[in-house]
C-alpha cells in the first residue's frame, strides 16, 4: 500500500522503535539474553509481551468456538483437546519489535493439537482467505477508544500448514498464565504476534480482516521519494545475536568462546560469521549440528585475546536463501519492527596480569611460612583467569 508521504510519516514516527521492555500492567519482560545456556529457555526466564493484563480462566469454564465460514461450528472444552492425540514443536519466537541484542525473543517446546486437524474438524467452505485467532484479553489499546480483544488473522495456507499449533504445554509443563494458559497459538517463523494467547476464538474468515491489530498495527513504513509504502510484518528477518561476552565485559589476555545464537523465520541458517576487529575481518563460526526446522541454532567460535586495544565483537547471520543480516536498518524505515541489523559488544580489554603473578610471589612466601598448598591454589587460579572459556 502505498500513501502520500506527509500522511503517511507523522503517526508512524509516533509509533517507530516502541521497544519492549519491563512493565507491570501489561506484563512486559525480557530474556536475560546473556543467560542462553541451551537450546531451551525456562519458562521463568522466557519473555513476556502482553497487550493487554492476563485473563484468568477456570479451566472447567473455559471454552474454544470454531466459527465463521465452516461447515460445522464446533466448541472444544479442554477435556476435549486433551483427548486428541498431542504433537510436539521446538520453535523460536521473537517480538517483532526486539532489538538487536535484545531479550525478546526465546525458544522453547511447545506441544498442543495441529490447527489444521480442528479446521479440518470444522470443515472450511470454499473462498476461505484467513483465520481469525481471538484471545481473552482485552482493554483500549488508545486513550478514549473502545474496548477491543486481541486478535490477528493468518492466511489460510499458514493455518493449514501442519507446523502450527494450538499448544497447551511449554516445556513439558502446563502453559504459564503470562505465556497463554490454558491455550495459545504457536505460529512457527512468523513474529509472535500472530501467536496468539489465551485463546477462546478461531474464525474463518472468507475476506481481508480489517480489525484494529491486522490495520492499525504492525504494519512496516518505508519512505519513497515522494510516497510511503505500508506493509505487513509477517515471517522473521534473519538474526544473530550474542551471548557472550557481554557488553562493557572486561576481558583479560586468554583463551575465550564466542557463543550465540542465530534464526531466520521459515528459512535455515546456512552460515555464522563473528568478527572481533568492527568488522574488518570476519571468521565462520561452528553450527550446533542438530537442529530444529523452525527453531534458533546456536553456535560458538573459540578466538583468543592478546595485549591491545578494547575489542569490538559482531555477528552476522545467513540463510538458505541467500538472505544477509545487514549492516545497518534498512533505508527508510521508520517503524519499529523487523530490527534485525549487525549485533555488536564492545568489550573492555586489561592489558596486564601482574597482580595475578603478585598474588602467585606471595603465595611463596606463605608457604615458607608453614602453610601448605597455597601456592597450588593461587597457581589454579590464575590458570582459571588467564584461560577462561564462556
């Protein structure tokens, strides 16, 4: 779509680069990204992104309506999806607005019943385009507006596709109340918008859906020379992110892992590639070889720190289809999706271990003193700090 610029700039500025962050009311939190020690993130640790505050659902009260073009409207209670025969996915989700770097985004196994075999339950009619998934939760999302739910269509063909879910458990535990309790929807390589929490809707749409959360939000903005072109965030931008070190980390000469992790949507990373020099020199990072179709993929490069200046260390992601982490924000964006541009810490180097060989003289001493083993201690020590590895 495209608009006048002038129309067109103003509200998008508005809204460019809301991050999430920490808030109460709607729960907002982050991922601890420098925590990432596995494939999965707990689900204590994964983040929250709530539009508006969590709905609480008896589950004895609760219900699930197939509705809209269908040939058989049905009801699920969830002693009925507990009865269907459950599947499991490993699949990473990001907050479309999640920065480079940021802790929006986690992966996790999720198990539920494919969405394709309840529309199939149902029966779509023909001319079916989208499928509407409404959640519980509710509230103005503007001052003075109206009460509205949260909800976001997907194409038929993403519904049907036997990856997405409708998932009741993370992690092998009951779904958390802040992660969609008692059903969410599990949309895999799209931003986690579209997987909708605490659901108690799914509608078959047979036109565009033109609610609040499929017109009004996002949606990119790109500048043109004398227009703007408006388009929907769907599938996520190939990304990498690192771990370690962290950023402001101070380094001393040693031997060190450079760990993180790297997704892109639909698509595979084929390729990691870790620069320690800004980005003047680039060195391929090893992949974890067992992967997950729709999950992140970690990977590590061992590199050792030498005397010199303060290191900046960068990280760029490629996938199978050819498709690069950039450099910088695309030109002429001025939304606040789809951030997913080079990733790098900067990294604090102390050019000098004397007050380790200090301690080690010392401890020669205290042992002619009578004192035994210390020397061996400090000498492990200074080991330790001299050939750390993350």
């Amino acid at each position: 779509m495209r608009l006048p610029r002038r129309q067109f700039v103003v509200p998008f500025l508005c809204m460019a680069f809301r991050r999430i962050s920490s808030a109460a009311e709607p729960l907002l939190r982050e991922f601890d990204f420098s925590s990432l020690d596995g494939l999965l993130v707990p689900n204590d640790r994964f983040f929250i992104r709530n539009h508006f505050s969590a709905p609480r659902h008896r589950v004895n009260d609760w219900t699930l309506r197939i509705k809209g073009s269908v040939r058989s409207p049905l009801e699920f209670r969830y002693s009925d999806l507990m009865r269907l025969s459950p599947e499991s996915r490993v699949v990473t989700l990001e907050c479309a607005g999640n920065r480079p770097g940021g802790g929006g985004v986690g992966t996790a196994s999720w198990t539920g019943i494919p969405l394709k075999r309840v529309l199939e339950l149902a029966g779509l009619r023909a001319g079916v385009k989208h499928i509407r998934l409404t959640g519980a939760d509710s509230g103005r999302e503007e001052s003075g507006a109206s009460t509205i739910a949260y909800a976001r269509s997907i194409p038929v063909d993403k519904a049907l596709d036997g990856a997405t879910l409708l998932a009741f458990r993370m992690n092998d535990a009951d779904l958390p109340l802040d992660h969609g309790y008692p059903l969410r929807a599990i949309v895999p390589g799209w931003y986690a918008m579209d997987s909708v929490k605490w659901l108690v809707s799914i509608e078959a749409l047979d036109y565009t859906d033109t609610s609040f959360f499929m017109t009004q939000r996002y949606h990119g903005a790109k500048l043109r020379a004398v227009s703007a072109e408006r388009f929907p965030v769907r599938e996520m931008r190939v990304k990498s992110q690192i771990s370690r070190p962290r950023e402001g980390e101070a380094l001393i000469p040693g031997r060190y892992v450079i760990r993180g992790a790297a997704w892109s949507g639909e698509s595979q990373v084929a390729r990691v590639e870790v620069s320690i020099d800004g980005g003047q020199q680039w060195s391929a990072a090893s992949l974890e070889k067992h992967r997950h179709p729709h999950a992140w993929t970690l990977w590590n490069l061992p590199f050792e720190v030498a005397t010199g200046k303060d290191l900046t260390v960068s990280v760029r992601a490629f996938d199978n289809k050819g498709r690069v982490q950039p450099t910088t924000r695309e030109a002429g964006r001025v939304d606040g999706y789809e951030l997913n541009w080079l990733h790098s810490v900067r990294c604090k180097l102390k050019a000098t271990t004397k007050w380790i060989n200090n301690c080690a003289m010392f401890s020669c001493r205290i042992v002619s003193t009578g004192v035994q083993n210390t020397w061996i201690i400090l000498a492990q020590i200074r080991s330790y700090i001299t050939h750390t590895s993350y």
